[in-house]
C-alpha cells in the first residue's frame, strides 16, 4: 500500500467514524465503531471494517444501519475529502476484538491449567538463582 493509500485511508476512517457517531438512526448500537478502512489503489471503492460490542441482534443491526445509510455516508464523505472520485463503500463486520477475546481465553485457561499440573506434581515454580553461582 503506498503512502497515498495508507493517508487517504486513514482520513476516510476519520471522517466516517465522526459521521457514524452522529447517526441519528434508532437501531444504531451505541458501541459501533470504524475500526479500519482500505481504499483500492484507484480509490474508487473502500472496504470500511466496523465493529460492534455487544448481542447478536445488536450487531445485525449495526450492519443494517450502516448499509442502509451508506449513500449519505459517501455522500458526506464527498462534501468533506478532496478526491477525483469518491470511493464506493463496502461494509465489512470486524470480528478481530471478539477474536482477541478468545485469545486472552484460552491463554488463561492453559496457564491455569500449567500451573494446577505443577502443583499436583509437586513441582512449585522455582525461582531462577543462576546469577547466585557467577563470580565476578
């Protein structure tokens, strides 16, 4: 991606992250967010990633409310960002939080587990004294 690219995406992420928040739309979510945008190298379409903290109905209608405003969007995005042609924007739920959420999970959970196999084993973590046996 060129420098170009990364700033314009970048900007276009800026403007509709303000513009999302001030959706007037009854079903928007109130944790809806822009998490990351990628213009094509022509800048004529725009996959914008979103994010929703929360139910499953809470998400289906984040999706809904912003495929449905999409126009205005592209049309404020217009009005605000000098470009040749304003990207076409395609919205793309972003599952890499809830994804991280997982992660974090499991990790716990083989840690936990780690440390109840020591202890039944009777091996209690030792400290690590190899600096006590180094002779200067």
């Amino acid at each position: 991606m060129s420098n170009r690219e990364v700033r314009v995406s970048w900007e276009v992420k800026r403007i509709l992250s303000e513009l999302v928040r001030d959706l007037k739309d009854p079903r928007k979510p109130t944790m809806l967010s822009i998490t990351d945008v990628k213009v094509t190298r022509d800048f004529s379409h725009a996959n914008v990633y979103f994010s929703v903290y929360g139910s499953v109905e809470e998400k289906e209608n984040g999706r809904l409310v912003l495929e449905s405003s999409k126009g205005f969007l592209r049309r404020e995005l217009g009005k605000r960002i000098r470009l040749r042609k304003v990207p076409e924007l395609h919205m793309l739920a972003d599952d890499s939080i809830e994804r991280g959420f997982v992660m974090d999970a499991l990790i716990d959970e083989v840690i936990s587990n780690d440390e109840m196999n020591r202890l039944k084993q009777g091996d209690a973590p030792e400290a690590d004294n190899s600096d006590d046996d180094f002779e200067v």
